[in-house]
C-alpha cells in the first residue's frame, strides 16, 4: 500500500469542532468570565485536556446541545472570537494545510457573556472572527484561509419564529455576498438533517443564487431511512441546486444524481472519521469511495469535527487501508479537494 501523505486541502472543517481549539479553550473561558465545566477542573496538561474533551464529546449522559456549548458559550464576544480565528489559521498552516475553509454558523454566536457589553450581531461576529483569521494568515502567508458561513438548517423552525426563519437566513446570505468575498467564499447548510430536510430550505438557496453566493449544504448524512437519506440528496442537488455537497454518504447508490453531479462539476466532501464515530458506518467500504472514483465523482475527505474525531490523516490513512487505493487514486483524492474549493485568492500548485 502506497504511504498516504500531504492531505493539504479543507472545506468541510467546523471551526468550532476543530482541533486548532484545544490549546486556546482555557482562555476562551478567561475571556468570557466564565467557569470551565467541572469535568475540565484542574487539567493537568495538553494531552489531559485533550482526553477529557475527547470524554466530553464521547459523553452519552451530556446532551448534544450542551456538547457543543462547550465552546460556542464562549464564543460570544469579539476578543474570544478574534482569537478563535487566530487559533484556526495558526494551527493549520502549523499541520501544513495550504487552503482551508473553515465552517462558521454565525446564529450560533449572538447570546453574550459575562464580559461582552452587548450581544453580537451575527455581522459583528463574523467580523471579529475574520479579523483573527486576516491577522493570522499574515503570520503564516503560505495557507489560504477563506471561511464559508453556515445557516443552522433549525432556523426556519414554524413553530419557533424566534429563531428568525427565511429572513433572518437571508441576512446572514447577505453578511457574505456584501462583505470580503475573497475571504467569505460562500453559505453552508448545516445541523439536523433529520429534523429539518433540505426542502424546507429552498428559498434560502434561491436567495443566495440571485445574491450570487456559492452554496454547499449537508444532506444525506442523517435521516429516518436510506430512501429519505436518497432524497435529501437529491433535493440538495436538484431543488437547493448546490455547488458542493456535504456528506452524501451514499451517493454510490444513485448513478444517474453521479453522472448529473459529474457533468454539473457538483463535488462531495467526505467525512469517513465522522460516520464511524457516529455510528453511521461500521466500515468505511460501505461508502463505496471506489464506485464514485471510477464514475468521476470529485469527492475528497475532510475532518468535519477533529477536536474529538479522527484527525485528516488518520481519515485518509484508514481509507487508504479499506480500499487499497492505488498511487492515481490517492492523487485524485487530493486534487479532488483542490478542484472542490470555493475560495481563490492566492495561486497554489497542487
Ligand atoms: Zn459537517
């Protein structure tokens, strides 16, 4: 089996699911005024904060929302976001990754804390965290650092108008297509699947076209069935007519969506830690990584939340393993991720 080297390329990369966080998570509550959780009390080092936010995540008494609020909580004021951004580019280019797209969902990052004057705006904190990102891709000018901004697909709950609904999602579509897009590349769809299938955001996506934003959302990674997980795809690609899927785990499935996403340049980002993690898959050759190689499929492999799953070399390394891909292949793989990417602001040779 040839050595699997130089994954060099992100775009499906949560930022607040990233390992680029670890080292910064204490200052994160510093800067907050909050407390750390008690499971984190008097952590030791690096690698014992790393295992207890493994444990945390891994955790099936801590609820998913609370999970997640281990860092979103204090992620709420310009000083933790700025730093945050700081952080992800930092330890990036420090792993080598040459471009990356980090994954950002503003709504999530609008409730204060202890220290911040005001609640942000989902524009302020877009902005604080691209200040981070800028003033870091100055320190370390060999990565590419773009975000893509994703819209909790919940937004457009009718029995929680609160949340906001398509309006409120069509000004954060506005934060990108009004701002820096050189660095704003373009808007994701994101969390809860099951709850919130892709139809229910077609407007949304309409809005983003006409506003001329590139688009990928998750689809066909959760659902109540393979044939609804079918559809979703589907839906994301005829009704959402997206620019990239997320997940479309089994794509393989549907030749006929293969050859339109092959002749329409749709690609797929994988994320094989991700599913195994979750329990979605038992073996990454379910995924059928092959069939979509030899169809042209431009799918590539991507962490999704690397602060507690498998880092990206570990993702291709174990790919590598089931399929036995040969050197083409694993090419392929990497330029896949390069081809997919929505960002073009510096020149690269891959
Ligand atoms: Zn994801």
């Amino acid at each position: 089996m040839p050595i699997p080297s130089g994954l060099d390329c992100l775009h499906h990369d949560h930022m607040d699911g990233a390992i680029t966080n670890l080292e910064a998570i204490e200052d994160y509550y510093k800067l907050s005024g909050f407390e750390m959780p008690a499971h984190f009390k008097d952590i030791l080092n690096l690698d014992d904060l790393k295992h207890r936010t493994t444990a945390w995540y891994a955790n099936p008494q801590i609820d998913i929302v609370t999970k997640f609020r281990l860092l979103t909580d204090v992620l709420q004021n310009p000083d933790t976001l700025f730093l945050f951004g700081h952080q992800y580019v930092k330890v990036r280019a420090g792993q080598e990754m040459r471009y990356c797209e980090g994954t950002f969902a503003p709504q999530y990052h609008t409730r204060g804390d202890n220290k911040s004057r005001a609640r942000l705006t989902e524009k302020e904190a877009v902005s604080a965290l691209l200040a981070g990102v800028e003033a870091a891709e100055k320190e370390y000018p060999k990565i590419e650092a773009n975000v893509l901004i994703a819209i909790g697909r919940e937004i457009v709950d009718p029995k929680h108008l609160e949340w906001g609904g398509v309006e409120r999602a069509k000004k954060i579509v506005d934060i990108v297509a009004d701002g820096d897009r050189s660095r704003l590349v373009g808007i994701g769809l994101v969390c809860d699947e099951l709850t919130y299938p892709p139809e229910m955001h077609i407007e949304i996506f309409n809005y983003a076209h006409e506003r001329g934003v590139m688009t990928d959302a998750h689809a066909g990674e959760w659902a109540s069935s393979p044939a609804k997980l079918m559809e979703n795809m589907r839906t994301a690609v005829h009704m959402l007519k997206i620019n990239r899927g997320s997940h479309f785990r089994l794509l393989s499935r549907d030749s006929e969506l293969c050859k339109y996403m092959v002749d329409n340049d749709i690609g797929v980002s994988s994320c094989p830690g991700s599913y195994l993690y979750s329990g979605l898959i038992r073996d990454i050759r379910e995924l059928e990584l092959d069939v979509l190689f030899e169809r042209g499929v431009k799918v590539s492999l991507h962490p999704d939340d690397d602060l507690f799953m498998d880092d990206i070399h570990t993702v291709f390394w174990k790919c590598c393993r089931a399929y036995n891909f040969t050197d083409e292949q694993i090419s392929q793989l990497r330029r896949n991720a390069w081809l997919t990417r929505f960002g073009n602001r510096k020149k690269h040779e891959f």
